[in-house]
C-alpha cells in the first residue's frame, strides 16, 4: 500500500497527521504548513480516502500497518502522531502496537471506544447521488445542500469530488469500502497494550466525541495523558479554532517534563 502523502518542512521533529474518516490530507494544509516553520511534517492520505490505492479491506489493523510501513519506507524515528477522529484511533492503535517508535501521542477529538455511528446520512447521501448524469458542480452542492443542511458538511464531503476527462464526477474515497467496513471504523480494537508515553487528548468544547465517561478508558490504554479543550468548535477542532488549535500543539511540542 503505497500511501500518497505530502511533506513540508525539513527541519525539527517528525511530525505524522493522520485524517479522519472521508477526510484527507488536504483538510490539513493549513495546519501542516504553519507548523513546517518549526518541524517536519507528514501529512497521509490513508488507504481509500484522498488519492490513496483503494482496497476492499479497511479496518484499525492495516491502516496501523499501513502507517507502520511508511515509517519504515521512509526511515523515519522520533515520531509525533497526530490523528484526529478515524485518524486518532489510528494514531492509538499504532502507539500501542510499536510504543518505542512513538515519541508523544496527540489525539484530536476522539477516544478509544466503540462509537454508534453519526455518519449514516451522509454516506446515504453520497450513494444516493448519480454522478455520472451529473457536469454541474453548484448542481452537486445543491443537492447535498438539501440533504445535509448545513455548509460546512457540504464543502467537507464535496472535498472528496474527482472529475473525468468527460466533466463527470467521482470519488475519490473508496465509498463502497467505507460504507462496508463502516461499522468496524466505528469501533477500537480489541488489546490489552499500554502506551506510557506522553499523550494529549484535544477536543472541541461543542463536540461530544470525548465525554467524562471517557476518562476511564482513556487512562486505561494511556496512563500518561492529559487534555486539552478548544473553545468553541465542534468536532473538526483544528477548522473550527485554528489559532488556539495551533496554540495548543506548540503548548504539547514544547513540553519536556
């Protein structure tokens, strides 16, 4: 699985970004390159999202081996594993797996549990829509606009939008590979593992994504962790309050004890 990715940034440590679920690397440019000014960072495309070889498998397994094996391709140690939503399970699985190729762990929005779902519409929407009698991009936007009711969710998913030769549209994820395998990215992995190493939970204020409950299971794979709130936004923290997101990683960067 040869992951597309992008690097920015060549001096400082290693910083590795992992999406969430029908995200990509472009959801984190704006991130990626602010902190490039001190750091060099790896930003992914997971397999089936972005432009990413497609697979019929997806679960919390291969995407850690998937990510085990770009460390290993491109000789990379001293890791910073940022993983926001899927991402973040992502990022978990893999501290706990391979702890010594970690240096600190940052979880944005996310915890290790199993979830319900909260997905549904729009994966209903997105198989819904035939794009091949579709050449109108605002056409598409109306459309999801009808059914999702809101901007922000519209201008996320329409990210995933590839256009053919002949001005029709596709995705670029892998829609029937996500909507198959959804309820295992919905769920952790089963592992009696501990990652003692420095770990930071960041989440939105308006989210419910992290909640008390969770302090429990929290503590019990990452006895080493703290958290962070970000004012006013919702569970795609880092787009909702970039500043204080970006405050708040410089804030567990430089953080020695």
């Amino acid at each position: 699985m040869e992951l597309n990715y992008k690097k920015y940034g060549n001096k400082g440590q290693c910083i590795i970004i992992l999406h969430g679920l029908l995200g990509s690397l472009d959801n984190w440019q704006t991130i990626a390159k602010i902190l490039s000014e001190q750091y060099q960072i790896y930003s992914i495309d997971q397999r089936n999202h972005g432009r990413s070889p497609h697979s019929d498998i997806l679960n919390y397994d291969v995407l850690a081996e998937d990510l085990n094996n770009f460390i290993h391709q491109h000789q990379l140690e001293n890791i910073v594993l940022l993983g926001h939503s899927m991402g973040g399970k992502v990022a978990m699985l893999y501290s706990l797996l391979y702890p010594e190729k970690v240096s600190k762990l940052i979880v944005v929005d996310i915890t290790p549990r199993n979830y319900s779902g909260g997905h549904e519409l729009i994966l209903e929407t997105m198989k819904t829509v035939d794009l091949k009698s579709i050449t109108s991009r605002k056409t598409l936007e109306d459309f999801f606009m009808e059914q999702l009711k809101s901007l922000s969710l519209v201008q996320f998913v329409t990210k995933n939008l590839g256009r053919n030769s002949d001005n029709t549209f596709y995705w670029k994820c892998n829609l029937e590979a996500i909507v198959n395998n959804y309820k295992l990215l919905m769920s952790f992995p089963q592992i009696q593992n501990k990652f003692s190493g420095k770990t930071y939970f960041i989440k939105g204020e308006l989210s419910d994504y992290i909640q008390k409950d969770d302090n429990n299971i929290i503590q019990q794979y990452f006895p080493n962790s703290k958290t962070f709130e970000i004012k006013n936004a919702t569970h795609w923290v880092h787009a909702d309050n970039t500043e204080d997101f970006i405050n708040t990683i410089h804030y567990i960067l430089d953080e020695h004890e």
